[in-house]
C-alpha cells in the first residue's frame, strides 16, 4: 500500500512538472491557443525594406499590435503585411500606416495614425492609405551622384 502512495506522488509531481513546462512553452514561445485577443489588419506597402515579422505596430508610439506575415502580392508587385492588432484598438477606415525606423540602429516598425472617418476597420480589412520606408541608400546615392532636387 505504501508503494502505490509513493508511485502516486511521483506521478503527480510529474504530471505537475509537464503542465508547467507546457504552459512556459505557449507564454515564452508567444502562441496563441484559442483566438487570443487580436485582430487582423493588412496593408499594402511600395516597399519595406528592413521590416520583419513580428516587428512593432504602434499607434501615437504605444505598441499596439506586431506584424505576423509579409507577403509579395505577384499581381500589383507590393508588399502586403498582415499584422495582429490588440482587440481593444480601433482603427477606422481611412487610418495611414507608414514604415518608420527606430533609433540609429534602424529597427524598423509600422505607424499607424488615425483618421477621421467614423467607420472602423473590420477585422481582416485593409489600410489603403500607406507610406513605405524611406530608402536611406538611394537618398545618399542621389546625394552623392548629384541628382538630387
């Protein structure tokens, strides 16, 4: 009898030690299991050179959401990014996303200031109003070259 009460025990702290494991691997790995509480929100952008998934959203610079995907859209050749965007957030329809840079180091990040409109983004709707990042190389080329105006 005594045996099964240690077995027991060990299978329980066992059990324990998996479940915990388990639950740092969704939080520190950043999953999501059921839904979670975010929207999806895409834009379409000429260029966004130096951004990368899971990169900043922010809004009046408070992070508001990261960047999931970028995409090539092969039939309008643009860069199509989706990003999460946190629940409580609302975007309306006619909001300007721009791809900014962060510090000397050149993080980039999207920046989305808000419109005027009352209609509100829906999620899976697109931002039709983008800036795309300022391309420092061509500008010191230009600079450099002579052609700038």
């Amino acid at each position: 009898m005594k045996k099964y009460s240690h077995e027991t025990l060990v299978g329980i702290f066992v059990l324990i030690g998996i479940l915990c494991v388990g639950y740092l691997t969704v939080k520190l790995g950043k999953m999501e299991l059921i839904g979670g509480n975010f929207y999806n929100v895409i834009a379409k952008f000429d260029s966004v050179a130096g951004l990368k998934a899971d990169s900043s959203v922010q809004m009046a610079g408070v992070e508001i959401g990261r960047v999931t995907k970028i995409d090539l859209d092969t039939e309008e050749f643009v860069a199509v990014v989706t990003m999460k965007i946190n629940k409580g957030v609302p975007i309306q329809d006619d909001a300007i996303a721009s791809v900014k840079t962060s510090g000397l180091i050149g993080d980039k990040y999207i920046s989305i200031q808000p419109g005027g409109s009352d209609e509100l983004l829906k999620p899976g709707g697109v931002i039709t109003e983008t800036e795309s990042a300022v391309d420092i190389e061509a500008l010191i080329s230009k600079y450099v070259f002579g052609n700038v105006k």
